[in-house]
C-alpha cells in the first residue's frame, strides 16, 4: 500500500501518521507524509516541490518555513523506526494541494485527523477532510481519536446497487484483525424492500467470505441514526461507506436528526468511490 498522511504536526496527524505506519509495515508499504505551508497561488515551485525564484516575490519566510517542517518531519519519521518513510513538503492552500497530490501519485489510502463534535454529520461537515474526501480520488480515512480501536469495522451500504469492498478495507481488516460486519440502514425512504437487500447483502458476503452472523439490517428513522446506534452496539471503530462527490455523504447523511440526538462514539469514517 502506498498512504499519503497530510502532516500539520497536530496530535490528530500524528495518530494518523501512527495509524498509516501500522498499515504500511503490515503490507510492506510506503508512507508518505505531506506538509502543506501556507502561501499564495502565485507562489511556484518545481517537479521536486522546489521553490522557483522570481524577482517580485521574497521566499525567504516560505523557505524557512519549508525549512522547519521538513526538520520536524525527519525528527517524526526517524522515531518511526519504519524505513518506507518519504515526505514532501509544498507552499500552497491544503484542500488545492492534498487533492492534486492525489491524481499525480497512485495512493491506496489517503489518512487525516479531523476536528470537531463526534457524530457522523459534525465528522463531515466544515473540516478540510470533509472536501477532500469529495474530491479525492483515494480513499479517505478520516481519524476523530486515540481511542479508535479497529476490531470491528462496518461496511455500510444501500446495498441497491453491486458492491465491492475495497480492498483498502479488507486490508484494514487483516492488519487489525478485525471483524468485519455489514450493514444496511432500513428506513422509510429506502428504495428498495427488506427481502431484496437480505439476498444482495447475503450475496456480498458469499462473496468475501463473511459468515452470516455479521450481516446486520437494522430499522432507524435515518441512515445516520441507524448507523451511530449500531456502531455504539457493536463498539464499532470504523466505518466505510461509499462517497459518489458531494452528494454522496448527503445522501447518506441528511441532517435531519437534531445534535442532541448525536451519538458521542469516536469512531474513525473511511469514505471511497467505486
């Protein structure tokens, strides 16, 4: 696996570098960590991510800054003890230059830490990882905590349409030996009846091997209710759910249920597109 894990030295970023670590020494892959410094558009820089000198512009404030943070990430990478550890370090805006990343290199998993009031809705909802998932093109792994513990990870899907787990998942599943359930969020507005999920839902198991006991269709007055409550049952640290841009967490999670009602589990949330 190659996992690209934008650094802003925070305890969150350091937990998901930690988290990209495991994943990578499980796999034999790479991390790459990626520090962007706020800069200008107009702010240039080479293939190497190199400043470009030009005459009306003094670098010098950029440069140390490049400077500092490439320090502090040799210091994070060397205590790793992991040797399949790169880094970059680029002026620009985050959402602009995390998300361009993404289409030049062929990341398997990109992982972030992200801020704000638990819940699946407050998850996703004014964070640079909220539009990055949108636009990426990798899978996002946004991380909430230091008490997410990944021995049960849920895979939750409409199931309306033919599903595959991506193999970032399943990987996740065999690093941290977790229990890897799926699920389907019943509701009033669900587009297609019990009976036709319960055979698709079953089909997707038969397919990777998942016993039947962790094939779960619960009722729920929405997906996002449905989805807090069963992760809380279950002591859920992962779920992994399909993005299609931004309408697809909309779709999913509809913000009709009141922040009283928000279910304080710090559950990590990898979104994807198929």
């Amino acid at each position: 696996m190659h996992i690209l894990v934008p650094c802003d030295f925070s305890n969150l970023s350091n937990l998901a570098f930690q988290s990209a670590v495991k994943l990578a020494e499980c796999s034999n892959g790479t991390v790459t960590l990626l520090h962007v410094i706020a800069a200008g558009g107009d702010v240039l820089v080479d293939i190497s991510g190199n400043l470009i000198e030009t005459s009306e512009m003094d670098l010098s404030m950029v440069r140390s800054d490049m400077d500092i943070a490439r320090a502090r990430i040799d210091s994070m990478i060397r205590s790793t003890g992991y040797a399949n550890v790169d880094f970059k370090v680029l002026p620009g805006q985050i959402e602009e230059v995390v998300t361009h990343e993404t289409t030049l290199s062929n990341y398997d998993l990109v992982i972030m830490g992200t801020h704000g009031a638990y819940g699946l809705k407050e998850l996703f909802i004014g964070s640079h990882t909220e539009h990055i998932a949108m636009k990426s093109r990798s899978p996002v792994l946004a991380i909430k905590s230091a008490d997410h513990s990944f021995a049960n990870i849920v895979f939750a899907s409409s199931f309306s349409e033919p599903v595959l787990i991506p193999h970032v998942v399943l990987q996740f599943q065999k690093c941290f030996n977790a229990t890897l359930h799926l699920l389907n969020v019943e509701t009033k507005d669900s587009t297609i009846n019990k009976q036709e999920v319960s055979h698709k839902i079953n089909k997707v198991a038969s397919n990777y091997h998942i016993p039947v006991d962790r094939l779960h269709i619960v009722p729920a007055f929405d997906v996002e209710t449905g989805i807090e409550n069963f992760c809380t049952e279950q002591n859920v640290g992962l779920v992994a759910m399909e993005t299609k841009g931004r309408t697809g967490i909309n779709r999913w999670i509809n913000g009709s249920i009141s922040a009283g009602l928000v279910n304080h589990t710090p559950y990590a949330l990898l979104t994807f597109k198929q």
